[in-house]
C-alpha cells in the first residue's frame, strides 16, 4: 500500500528571509502527528509570497513527490502581497468551495475579520491543496473544528473530510484519532 504523503508550505516573506521564525509548518506537523495514526511522511517548503514561486511548489509537491495532500499556510488575506489562493487556483484542476466556506465558518466564531479570508480549497491530479490561515491556533482550530465543554463538536473541522477526499482521488486509507478528529466516510467507503 502507498504511503500517505503531505506537503507542509509555509508562505511568508519575512519568515523566509529570517526575519522571525516559521511557526506554521511545526504547527502543523506537530498537529498532524497527534492526529493522523495511518503512516505518512511530510515533505516541507518555506517560501517567500511570490506567486509563481507559489506555484511552481505546490505543482513540485503534487506533480514530483506525489502528496496526496498539501496544506499551504499564510498569505490568503487581502493584502497585496497575499497570493497564495491566486497561485492555488492556477495550479488547480477543480475548485473545493466547501473547504474555504467552513473554513471562514470556523475563524468567524472567534473574528469578524475572519470575511477578509481568501482561502480555497482546490484538487490538483490527485492531490487535494488547501489553504491553511497562518496563525498556529487559528490552524488548530480550522482542522478541528469546534467543541463544548463536553467535547461534542458544535462546527466541523475540515479535517473530519479530507481522509475520505484522499479516498476518493485514489489515495491511501486515511485513519484519525477520534479523540481529535473523526475521519467521516459514508459506511460503503469504512474498511
């Protein structure tokens, strides 16, 4: 069976110039690593805000090392220099509207700016990319969702659909720990 692959891209002019440090790719290897029990490897890339750099990563992410799931981090507000959804839709064949309405869902529960968000979700062959905000908590809380006191999810996270996503284009079986996230698949698709 093939081995789950991710791409972790962390877009940011001034963390890739060592200007501060990167904070979005270790947010999200440490989450994925409490949360995903299926083996994976992860291939990461931290780049400035430049499109056709943009571009040329995620298309080297999905086209030459076969992730089956790439997660971009940063640059997705309205700032001029903010092009990662733009490079995301140029690389994409199919757009995955879902992904970027829930994730604005999600950030609208705890900002109001969360409107000024342009993160998309698109498949490109057979890999699913989606824009991540850049803010570590805000990633958690994306993927996660939302839960009360008592643990009972009130909003989805996207990460509840992505291991059946996988599924669909042909990827490896993707498990979750249930105590972070249920992975939900129809019952025709549980092995």
């Amino acid at each position: 069976m093939n081995e789950l692959r991710i791409g972790l891209v962390s877009v940011s002019d001034r963390a890739s110039n060592g200007i501060y440090e990167d904070k979005g790719i270790p947010a999200l290897e440490n989450w994925l690593s409490t949360v995903i029990t299926t083996p994976f490897s992860v291939e990461t890339r931290l780049i400035p805000d430049e499109q056709s750099l943009i571009e040329q990563t995620l298309c080297e992410l999905v086209d030459e090392f076969g992730c089956h799931l790439v997660l971009t981090t940063g640059g997705t507000g309205p700032a001029r220099r903010d092009v990662t959804p733009d490079a995301t839709l140029a690389v994409a064949d199919r757009e995955m509207p879902g992904f970027g309405e829930q994730m604005r869902q999600i950030s609208l529960k705890f900002v109001p700016t969360a409107i000024l968000s342009r993160q998309v979700g698109v498949i490109r062959h057979q890999s699913l990319i989606l824009n991540l905000p850049g803010q570590p908590k805000a990633i958690a809380e994306t993927l996660e969702g939302l839960k009360n006191q008592q643990g009972e999810v009130i909003v989805a996270g996207i990460f509840a659909s992505v291991p059946y996503c996988i599924q669909l284009l042909d990827g490896p079986y993707v498990e979750t720990n249930p105590k972070i996230v249920t992975a939900f698949r129809p019952k025709s698709a549980i092995r």
